[in-house]
C-alpha cells in the first residue's frame, strides 16, 4: 500500500483477515508468510545459526516450485485449527552446506532449539524466498495478535489497477479492525515481484545502456576517421587496381572487410574485457537489485549479440570510406603529386563531421560524469551525524519459547550487553533493537500534551539503551539519559532529536515536555511491554541530529525511548571496537553464548560502514558515477585519437603547401596557426553542439539519476578539460609542421 506520504509500506493482516483476502474476486490464491526466525541447531557438538521462515502450506502450489528432493509444504502439514506437523523443507544452500549435499537427506530428522522436525524435501537452488535455510508450514492465528505478510497471485487478466480498486474497500475494513496495523490514511497499490526489484535498478541500466551506446557512436565516429585516413592514403593503390580490372564491388567489398575485421576484432576485445571486469560490475550493484535466481554472467546470447553490434558497426563506420573510395578518379591519381591535393579537399568535410560529433558527444558524457561523480562524493562525505567507524551491529534474535516473560527478555538483553561489553577489544556496546543508521527508527503517529491532536504528526520511534549514544558518538544538546534502574523497569522518559524539538516547540525548551506513541503496545508473548506502555512519556534530553532516513534525505524528527519499554523477539547490539570491528565478531559470538549457549547471533553481521555503502543511494551512485566516469575517459581517449589522426591526415596532405609557404618567408609559428585554424571549426562547433545537448539533457539526467547534483563549476571544467586534451591532441602532430624542411618538401614527388 502507499501511505499519505506516497511511500510505499507492507501491510500485515491476521489470520481472519488473510481468510477474508483469499475469497476476492480478483485474487488467485495468497500466501501468507510469517517474518523469518533465527533458530539454532541443538544436539550437535556445534549448534550453527538457522534462518526460518514460517509459510503457509500452500507455499508449493502457489510459486510453482517443484522439489528436488522428497516434496514441498502441501495442506495436511497444517490443517485449519490444529498445530502444525513437525516437518522441514530445507534449502538448497543449508542442504549443501549442513547435509554436505546428502541424496538421502528425506527422512532424516532435524533439531532446531529442541524440537525435532522430520524433513520431507529439499528446494532447488533457484528458489530462495526470504533468503531462508529452512521452511516450516505456519499455523495461521484466529486471533487479532499476530500479522502475516501476505503474498498475493492475481486471476489471469486481471490488472494490477482493477485488483487495487477492488481491494481498497477490503484493507479499509481491515484498518477499521485493526488500526494499530495501517497507516491513518492509504491506498492500495500492489507490486509486481520483478517491479519491486528492478524499479529502481531499470533507471540505472537505462542510464548506462544510453552511455554504451553514446560510446559506441563515438566510437564507429573514430573508426571511420582512422579509415578515411587511411583510404586517402591508399588512393594511388585502389587507382591502381581499378586500373587492372578491379570493379567497383570489388573494391568496396575489400574495404568493407577489412572494417569489419577491424571491429570483430575490437569486439574480441571487448569480450575478454568483459569476462575481467564483469565482477566489478556486479559487485557494485545494490544488494537485492536482482532476484538471487539471476545469474549475471558473460553467455551465449550476450556474445551473440557482441558479434553482432560489431558487424553492424564495423560495415557502418566502413560505408562511407569504401563509397567515398571504390570509384577513384584513376587518370588524375596516376599523375605525380595530385594525391596530396585533390584527396584533401575531398575528405575535409567528412573529418570535420566526424571530430565535431565525437567532440559533442564526449563533451555530453563529460559533464553526464561529472554530475554523477559529483553527487556520489556529496554522499561519501555527507555529515552523518555519527560515528560509523569501528563499530558494527550484531543481530541478537529470540528463540520462539525463549525468554517470553518481561523480565526475563530485558535481563537477558542487558547481560548480553555487558558481556560483550567487558571484552577487551570492545571500548561499548549498547542496544538498538530498530536504531541502526542511517535508516533507523519506524514510523509511528504520535501526541504532544496540551497540543491538538494530529494523526499527520509522524516520527521515526526507536528503541535504544542509554550507551547507545556513547558508542556512535552522538552528543546531547541538552538534559540527560535515562540511568541504569530506569531503563530495567521500563520507565517512560525519551529523548528527542534536534528536528524533533525545532519542529514541534520551536520558542519552548523540550525537557520536561510530554508526549505518547498511541499504538505503542505489547503483543505478547513476541513483543512484550511494559504496563500502560502507549501512556504519556517525559522529554528528559535532546540529542544532536544523526541521518535517520538513508544518505540522501534529511533528517526526520525522531524520539529515542528505553528499548525495555517494549521488547521485540529481535534485538541489536552496537558494538564499537579498537580496531576493524568485525575481526571481534568471534569474540562477540563467546560472549553472547556464555550467557545462553544455545543462542546465536544472525548470519551476516556487518560494520556499520557496509550499512553504509549497502544503502540503495550509495550503491546506485558509486555505480552510475564509476561506469559513467570510465566512459568519460575512454571517450576522451577516442576523441583525442580521432583528432589526432585528422590533424596528422592533414599535415601529411598539405606538406608541400606548408613548404612553400616556409620557402617563401612564413615561419613555423604561422604554420602551426595554419594547422590549428584547419581544426578549430570542428572543435569549436562539437563544443557548441556538446554545450547545447548536455543543458537540453541535464534536467532528463538528474531524473535518471537520481542524486546527481549539475554545478556550473563542473560543467566548465569539463568543457576545459575537452579543450586542453583536444589541444594537446593536435599539438603533437602539428609540430610536424613546424619542423618541416622546405626543401625536403618540394622535392617530396
């Protein structure tokens, strides 16, 4: 659904109501999923960390999976009202990795936190919902505590507009039962599985295919310099073989050849090229940007399309050489001296056509880099409002039937704590059930005492310990943190972020004010809190503003209350070492089963810098801004070849001009002038055309982009960057020119 903001949110729905979704007209069939469990394997030597998620049985059916093994989840693993079967479908990875791959692994039973499952299947490898290690059959709740997540299959030929109008009337009514679960206001909107992955994703390959392509124009632009050079050069040659009997086919037939030999060999190239850097590519894109079933990779079709781009550019760069040459003027060429002329004349406005759009079009990538290079750096070093350096975040999951009084979890939570925070690597530890950054905190409506109430009035609500601050170093402004007796019976104090206080009391001071979350309640026994847990809260500190809704958006306001105020089956601690942090993390692993040895810690575990840069904005921007800016330098390369050989075709046809030119007084400061003033015209109207298309495309750009930042600055030092490589790029050869003997050159023929 989307929220009054127009941000997409799932919704979770009970038991009656996934009942209710499954008899919609427009829906097919609906599956219903229950979060994922971090269990761990008991009677073994080594209990190992298991990821599970909870579906219901008619999971088989509706992704249309086939077992490897044995069979998938099927109806009579959970009959309606009854608990379900202790059965177990393992995944393909767990199945390598824990059965080492066992063919007879049905049948065999497995532990997990005590309880015995008997397994009846193994999934194939291309199937990896949740990112599970095993499935169990859920049993769906008749109550109106617990949420499933549910998965929808529409009818053929029902469009995702008419399934959302049909089941706006639906989740109303569902609001109206359970509000505590659904925005104050929404809309349905449902989403495509492969549009939830490549939504974002599909405006970075559209960026990146346009820029292959402007590469590949450059590019065929080169080539085909480098082959009217070359066929001017050769024209005493073709005149020759005309001359003999060579048809006009003939020939372009031969010139053809050898422009596409030279682009099937440019694309052999690019294709061990390829199988380098694919890789790097990939690891640069965001994590779950592609279903784990896509296999990204150099095959068949790929290579079949390469050769095929390199024929159809090779015979469109070779075109207008092999017409411009199959039809040679063969009296006036066999003439001495006549090739440096006539030649020269005749190929001077296709090397003009060509430098100018390869200029344009380099000039457009330029300042297309610079844009996205510029926005990616404003990301790296944005003022986070912390400290992420040496610290990472260790997920600490509960076992179902594990610690399910009040009491009991927050005790446990806060030895856990201090166990980990007397290692010696360790300088603090604290707890972050929902509060790691820089995407912290959730959405929750709340009320200011005294103030009218307003369900538009949102803020980011996280559950934290006091230490928390110390270890990402963020500093009050004012008041003080809850102390240790506080925090262990749940008392209602919070702190606010600066734009929490400057939004809500801007002329008045936050400590002391008072505020309550409404829907801040317990449900037992996977969240428990504490009595009259959504009751009136006193403000008793603000805290500096930390990034708390990615890299990109500013900060939102946000209220921090004692994570023992309601207690999830899922908590964090953030841990802040003397060194790489994650090179603690087997220490971190001792001291979480010293205090219960059947507990793991999640799979994963990461610094809060790779928190950082797996952010969707981080990803996108380092991988748009380096493809972009590796573009940029091989166009700059083309484009400096391309004026290169022009410049050197033109010294070497109009030698004996230059020479006499010298033997009658000129000296070799106005050859040089001679030789730039042959080019400036190509130069100057590729920047011009270059300067109109980057503006005209700028605002399409940033759209694209998203998170590129244009700058004049930026845009003029591209442009003077062009013409320095474009300068230097025909200085070389125009000193050709100034050295020339002159009369060396008249006796050239």
């Amino acid at each position: 659904m989307l929220n009054e903001n127009g941000d997409g949110q799932a919704v979770g729905l009970t038991g009656p109501q996934w009942k209710v979704l499954r008899q919609a007209k427009c829906v097919e069939s609906v599956v219903a999923s229950w979060g994922t469990w971090n269990l761990t394997t008991s009677g073994e030597q080594l209990p190992q960390d298991v990821q599970s998620v909870d579906l219901t049985s008619n999971a088989g059916s509706f992704f249309g999976v086939s077992a490897l093994l044995g069979r998938t989840l099927i109806p009579s693993d959970a009959p309606e009202g009854q608990d379900p079967q202790p059965v177990i479908v393992l995944s393909y990875s767990f199945w390598q990795r824990h059965f080492d791959g066992d063919p007879a692994v049905v049948g065999r039973t497995i532990q997990l936190v005590h309880k015995t499952y008997t397994i009846v299947g193994v999934l194939p490898s291309r199937f990896t919902w949740w990112d599970a290690d095993v499935y169990i059959p859920l049993k769906v709740s008749s109550g109106a505590t617990e949420t499933y997540d549910p998965t929808i299959r529409l009818k053929p030929g029902v469009t995702q507009a008419a399934a959302n109008a049909e089941l706006q009337p639906l989740l109303e009514q569902f609001a109206k039962e359970t509000p505590s679960h659904f925005p104050k206001k929404f809309r349905a909107h449902i989403t495509g599985l492969n549009e939830a992955y490549v939504a974002h994703l599909g405006h970075s390959l559209f960026l990146l295919f346009g820029a292959v392509g402007l590469l590949l124009i450059i590019g065929c632009a080169n080539v085909s310099i480098l082959l009217l050079a070359r066929g001017t050069a050769r024209q005493q040659e073709l005149a020759v073989r005309a001359a003999i009997g060579a048809s006009r086919w003939r020939i372009q037939r031969q010139l053809l050849t050898e422009a596409l030999a030279l682009s099937l060999t440019g694309a052999l190239g690019g294709i061990l090229l390829a199988y380098r850097l694919l890789s790097v590519l990939v690891s640069w894109l965001p994590e779950y940007s592609f279903p784990h079933e896509v296999v990204i990779s150099t095959n068949l079709p790929v290579l079949a399309f390469s050769v095929f781009t390199a024929i159809v550019t090779g015979a469109l760069a070779g075109i207008s050489p092999a017409l411009q040459f199959s039809r040679p003027n063969v009296s006036q060429l066999m003439q001495s001296g006549s090739r440096r002329t006539t030649s020269g004349v005749r190929g001077k406005r296709a090397h003009a056509m060509l430098v100018m759009g390869q200029i344009a079009l380099t000039l457009l990538l330029l300042t297309s880099a610079a844009a996205a290079i510029n926005g990616f750096v404003r990301i790296v070093r944005a003022n986070l409002g912390y400290d992420p350096q040496n610290v990472m975040s260790v997920g600490i999951p509960v076992h179902q039937n594990a610690h399910v009084s009040w009491e009991d979890r927050s005790n446990y939570f806060e030895q856990i704590r201090e166990r980990v925070a007397a290692l010696p690597e360790v300088v603090s530890a604290g707890i972050s059930t929902n509060a790691t950054p820089p995407w912290n905190g959730s959405d929750a409506s709340f009320e200011i005492f005294g103030q009218p109430s307003d369900q538009h009035q949102r803020a980011r609500l996280n559950y934290v310990d006091s230490e928390y601050f110390s270890v990402l170093h963020v500093p009050l402004l004012a008041g003080r943190l809850w102390e240790h007796p506080e925090l262990m019976r749940g008392a209602r104090l919070c702190v606010v972020n600066q734009t929490f206080a400057r939004q809500f009391w801007p002329q008045d001071n936050p400590i002391g004010k008072q505020l309550r979350f409404p829907d801040l309640k317990g449900e037992p026994p996977y969240n428990q809190a504490v009595p009259e847990s959504n009751n009136w809260m006193q403000v008793i500190a603000v805290a500096a503003d930390a990034r708390d809704d990615g890299l990109r958006n500013p900060v939102k306001p946000a209220v921090f209350i004692p994570f023992s105020v309601l207690m999830r089956v899922y908590t964090q601690i953030l841990v802040r070492t003397n060194a790489a942090p994650l090179a603690a993390l087997n220490s971190v692993r001792a001291a979480v089963k010293s205090v219960d040895p059947d507990q793991q810690v999640v799979r994963g575990a990461r610094s809060l810098q790779q928190w950082i840069e797996r952010m969707p904005e981080y990803s996108y921007g380092r991988l748009v801004s380096g493809t972009f800016g590796a573009f940029s330098i091989l166009a700059l390369a083309l484009a400096a070849t391309g004026l290169f050989s022009v410049v050197s075709y033109t010294v070497a046809q109009r030698t004996n001009e230059f020479g006499i030119r010298m033997a009658l007084g000129a000296n070799g400061v106005q050859v040089l002038q001679l030789v730039f003033a042959s080019t400036l015209g190509s130069v100057l109207g590729g920047l011009a055309v270059g300067v109109i298309l980057s503006l005209a495309l700028s605002k399409v750009f940033a759209h694209w982009a998203e998170g590129s930042a244009q700058s004049p600055v930026l845009f003029i030092a591209a442009t003077v960057l062009l013409i320095l490589i474009a300068a230097l790029a025909a200085l070389v050869p125009a000193r050709r020119a100034f050295s020339i003997d002159p009369m060396e050159a008249l006796r050239y023929e």
